[in-house]
C-alpha cells in the first residue's frame, strides 16, 4: 500500500511541475493598438484648426509628436490580454533558445516561417506581445527588413519577399530599438528590465548567457 501511495504521490509531482512550467509564446493582437507616445494625428490638426486634406487620410491612424514634428508609426505601446488572439502565432515549443547578449530569439524552422510569411504592413508594421502563460510582458513589431519607416519601440526585422540578390538584412530575429524617430540608429533593445520573461527562459533552460 506504501508502495503505491509512494508511486501515486510522484506521479502527482510530475504533472503539478509540469503544469507549472512556463510556457512562452508570441501572440499577434485582434486589432491594432494606438502608440501611447504623441497625439492622434486628427486630434492635433483639429487642436492647431490645421485644414485636412486628402494627405492626412494615409497618417490618420499614427500619432504625431508635436516636440519633434515627426510622425510616429512604431511607437509604445501596452496591452492586455483581452487585445491577444486566442491562439498564439509561436507556440511555446518553436521558441528553442534566447541568446541574451545578442537579443536574439532562436526559434524552430516553424517558427521561423510563420514570421516571415507574415504579409508586411509596410508602414505602420505588424504589432506583437511575447506572454508567459498568456501574461504580456513584451510588446513590439514585425518590421519588414525594406520598410523605409523608423520604429522607436521594439521591432524584430523579418524578410518576407525573396531577393535573387544577398543581403544584409537581418536573417535572425533580434529585438531592437531605434534613438529617436528621424535618424537610423538601431540599437538593441535592453531585454533585462523584461525580468519575467527573461526568468521564464532561465527557468526552463532556454537562455544563452
């Protein structure tokens, strides 16, 4: 009977370990989420009494930073969980590794395909959360690599139209910011004030460090 009970108890272990075990997974959102950074284009050109014109109509979903007089097109953003797809674009078991020093996610030839067939929205981009147990943490941006856009908030850049000629876009998929939104000056993105989620990688041995 002791035996048994013994059996029974760690069999009981084994599954309440694994479903506790983080699970990582990137989402893409049911509808796009305004940038929390400037103003909405048409709430600015009504507050300056600035005539519309057929021009604004491409600009009317961006936000508008009156400081620098630039639009923003891939600016911060939050989300909850209400704003995810109920299933996720990566699953869990196609995010292999994180190289912490290179920001890069290292991901299953699955998951590679699945970004880079995305259809790119040239402009504004394609905005994404990375969740630990459906819980967002990371919000960002599937850039397409020929966008002539600057994103100020997290991107990862991603080909999805074929070059007969070699590039030097970025073939991994690396987190990365830019300074500012009028020069071209990537830099990578600071994934350690992102605690939990670079726990979750620690905690289920999936981090280059």
């Amino acid at each position: 009977m002791k035996k048994i009970l013994s059996i029974l108890l760690f069999v009981s272990f084994l599954f309440s370990c694994k479903n506790h075990e983080e699970k990582i997974e990137i989402y893409l959102l049911k509808n796009r989420v305004r940038t929390t950074e400037g103003i909405p284009v048409l709430e600015y050109v009504k507050l300056k009494n600035i005539k519309y014109n057929k021009n604004l109509e491409n600009v009317k979903d961006c936000n508008y930073d009156s400081i620098s007089k630039q639009f923003i097109y891939g600016g911060k953003f939050t989300v909850n969980k209400e704003n995810i797809e109920s299933k996720p674009l990566i699953a869990d078991e196609d995010i292999l590794k994180l190289n912490l020093k290179k920001n890069e996610f290292i991901l299953s030839e699955i998951g590679k395909q699945k970004i880079t067939q995305l259809k790119p929205n040239m402009k504004s981009g394609i905005q994404f959360v990375i969740c630990v147990n459906k819980q967002p943490y990371l919000t960002g941006y599937f850039r397409s690599n020929i966008s002539s856009n600057i994103y100020n908030w997290n991107y990862i850049g991603y080909d999805y139209f074929e070059h007969k000629i070699a590039t030097i876009h970025d073939k991994h998929f690396v987190i990365r910011q830019n300074e500012g939104y009028e020069k071209w000056k990537p830099t990578l993105c600071n994934l350690n004030q992102y605690s939990e989620l670079v726990s979750a990688f620690r905690n289920t041995n999936r981090i280059i460090e």
